[in-house]
C-alpha cells in the first residue's frame, strides 16, 4: 500500500531509482486502491494515513517514473502466488527487477513470501531485490505503527518514522469568526481524513499548498470543540502566531509538529480564552520563542 510513504517504504523505493538510474531503466511504484481490507473486511477497515492522491503524489516526489494504481478487486485477490510474477511479466514486458521489503507478502491468502518471489522470478529471468526492513527507536517502522502513534497525539514521533511531517491540506472555509471576537482569528481548513489523528491541540507550521511561501509557525486545533458548540464530525482549524496573510479560499498545507494538550469543554468563554493564551505561548516555547 505505501500507506504514508515512511522511511522503511523509501528504503525499498530509493533502491529501485538508484538502479533504474544506474541502468537507464524506469523505477515505477505499484501500489493498490482501495486498502485490501476494505474487500475482505469492509465492516472494520484499516484507516489510512494518506489519501490516494497524497500517495501518489508523494511516490512521484521521491524521484520514480510512474506510480501504477491497482484496482483491489476478487479477480486480482484471487492470483496465487505462483502466478503472480507472470501476470506482471503479461503487463510489463521490459520487467527486469523487483523491489519489495523483506516481510513482504503476496498472492492469494498473503501465501507468497520473498523465498517463493525469488524461485518464481527465477524462472522468467527477473531480479529479485529484498530490502531490509529500517528500525525507528529499535522497533521495525511500519504504517500500523505510525498510525497507532498519530491515534495517540504522538505526532513528532510518527513524523521521525515518516521522514517528513504528518500534513493537512484544505482551501480556508469562512467560520463563525468565533477566534476573532476573543482575540485568536483562526482559519477554517474542512478536512475528513480517513484516519483521525487524537482530537487536540498541536504546533503546527503553515504554508500556502503550492509552496510559493514559507511556513509560517501556528497552532492548530482539531476536535468536536466542546466549548463554543455541539459538532459530530470533527474541525480543523490554525491560528497563524506571526501574523496571518491567509484568507478564506486560499489552499493551505499545515504540518503538525508537536502535541500540546488533549481537547476538552471548558467553564465557558474566559476560561477558553486563558488556555488559548496559553496554548500560544507553549508553541511559541517549542519553537524557541
């Protein structure tokens, strides 16, 4: 899946482009839609840290040719793991390689493994390139790790497995200007990803999507907002600490850099105001203000 493009997911990548450099060849990345489990287990699927889109965009960023996009359906769950090199081969005629990390697994009931992909491409006269799998803190990095980390508020940690910063991208949305009356304007970013981060407030650095300008130091809060109003689905929002020349419709990225205290409701709008203050001053601390 390449679910959130982490530092063990570029491992694998950064040795195919080297070769592909090396040789005159194309490093192409194949990855699926939707996430396997929501065929075999629509009812609980695994949440995904990136959209497809973000993936793609991310794979192309690390430098390969092509990113190929796999419909996960029956027909392709159903290819043994015998039969799942030849059906590359039928596609790709000029397949010379293939990269994969050492716990990868594949075919029809997740029955191949790396010993079985070496034997079979054997005898089409492929390559076989085993990565070995990167640790972060002496455990293996992987994308349930990180998501456990991003369900926890545990944000700086999983951006060091990533090897980029967790990010949020939306176009600013006019709000009740609630910020603005007690002293804190904020911008309104509608953001539903597939898996929520813990509800909270965060450092957060901001920037317009396109990257015609800096980041720009903020906290960000994201949650039901207990306090001001009664919400189902959770927003997201950024408070620009050096003064804010975003407006609404402007497209901004917003990188989470650090967890500074979980949401909660509270006594009403002075006290609401207090923390903010507060808030502020801690990320402005954890920037070196």
């Amino acid at each position: 899946m390449f679910d959130g493009v982490h530092l063990g997911h570029r491992a694998v990548i950064e040795a195919a482009t080297r070769s592909a450099r090396r040789s005159g060849g194309t490093a192409a990345v194949l990855t699926f839609d939707p996430h396997p489990s929501r065929f075999f287990r629509p009812e609980d699927p695994v949440r995904l840290i990136m959209d497809r889109d973000r993936r793609v965009e991310a794979l192309l960023a690390l430098g390969v040719g092509a990113v190929v996009v796999q419909p996960f359906d029956a027909d392709f769950a159903g290819i043994e793991a015998e039969d799942f090199l030849p059906h590359l081969r039928a596609r790709l005629p000029n397949l010379h390689t293939v990269y994969v990390g050492e716990n990868w697994r594949f075919g029809r009931g997740r029955r191949g493994d790396v010993a079985l992909l070496v034997a079979e491409a054997k005898k089409l006269g492929l390559h076989v390139v085993s990565a070995p799998r990167i640790n972060g803190d002496g455990e293996p990095i992987s994308s349930t790790r990180i998501r456990a980390l991003l369900a926890e508020g545990r944000v700086d940690v999983a951006n060091v497995l990533l090897g980029t910063a967790y990010a949020s991208e939306g176009v600013v949305s006019g709000g009740k200007r609630l910020g603005r009356t007690i002293g804190f304007p904020t911008l309104n970013l509608p953001w539903a990803p597939d898996l929520r981060p813990r509800f909270g407030v965060y450092v957060a650095a901001v920037a317009r999507a396109d990257g015609s300008d800096k980041l720009r130091r903020g906290v960000a809060n994201y949650g039901l907002r207990p306090t001001v109003e009664t919400s189902l689905e959770p927003l997201f929002e950024v408070h620009v600490l050096d003064g804010c020349p975003y407006g609404t419709g402007d497209q901004l990225r917003v990188e989470w850099l650090a967890f500074l205290r979980p949401e909660r409701r509270f006594a009403g709008l002075e006290e609401l105001k207090a923390q903010i203050a507060r808030d502020r001053e801690a990320a402005l601390a954890w920037f070196g203000d």
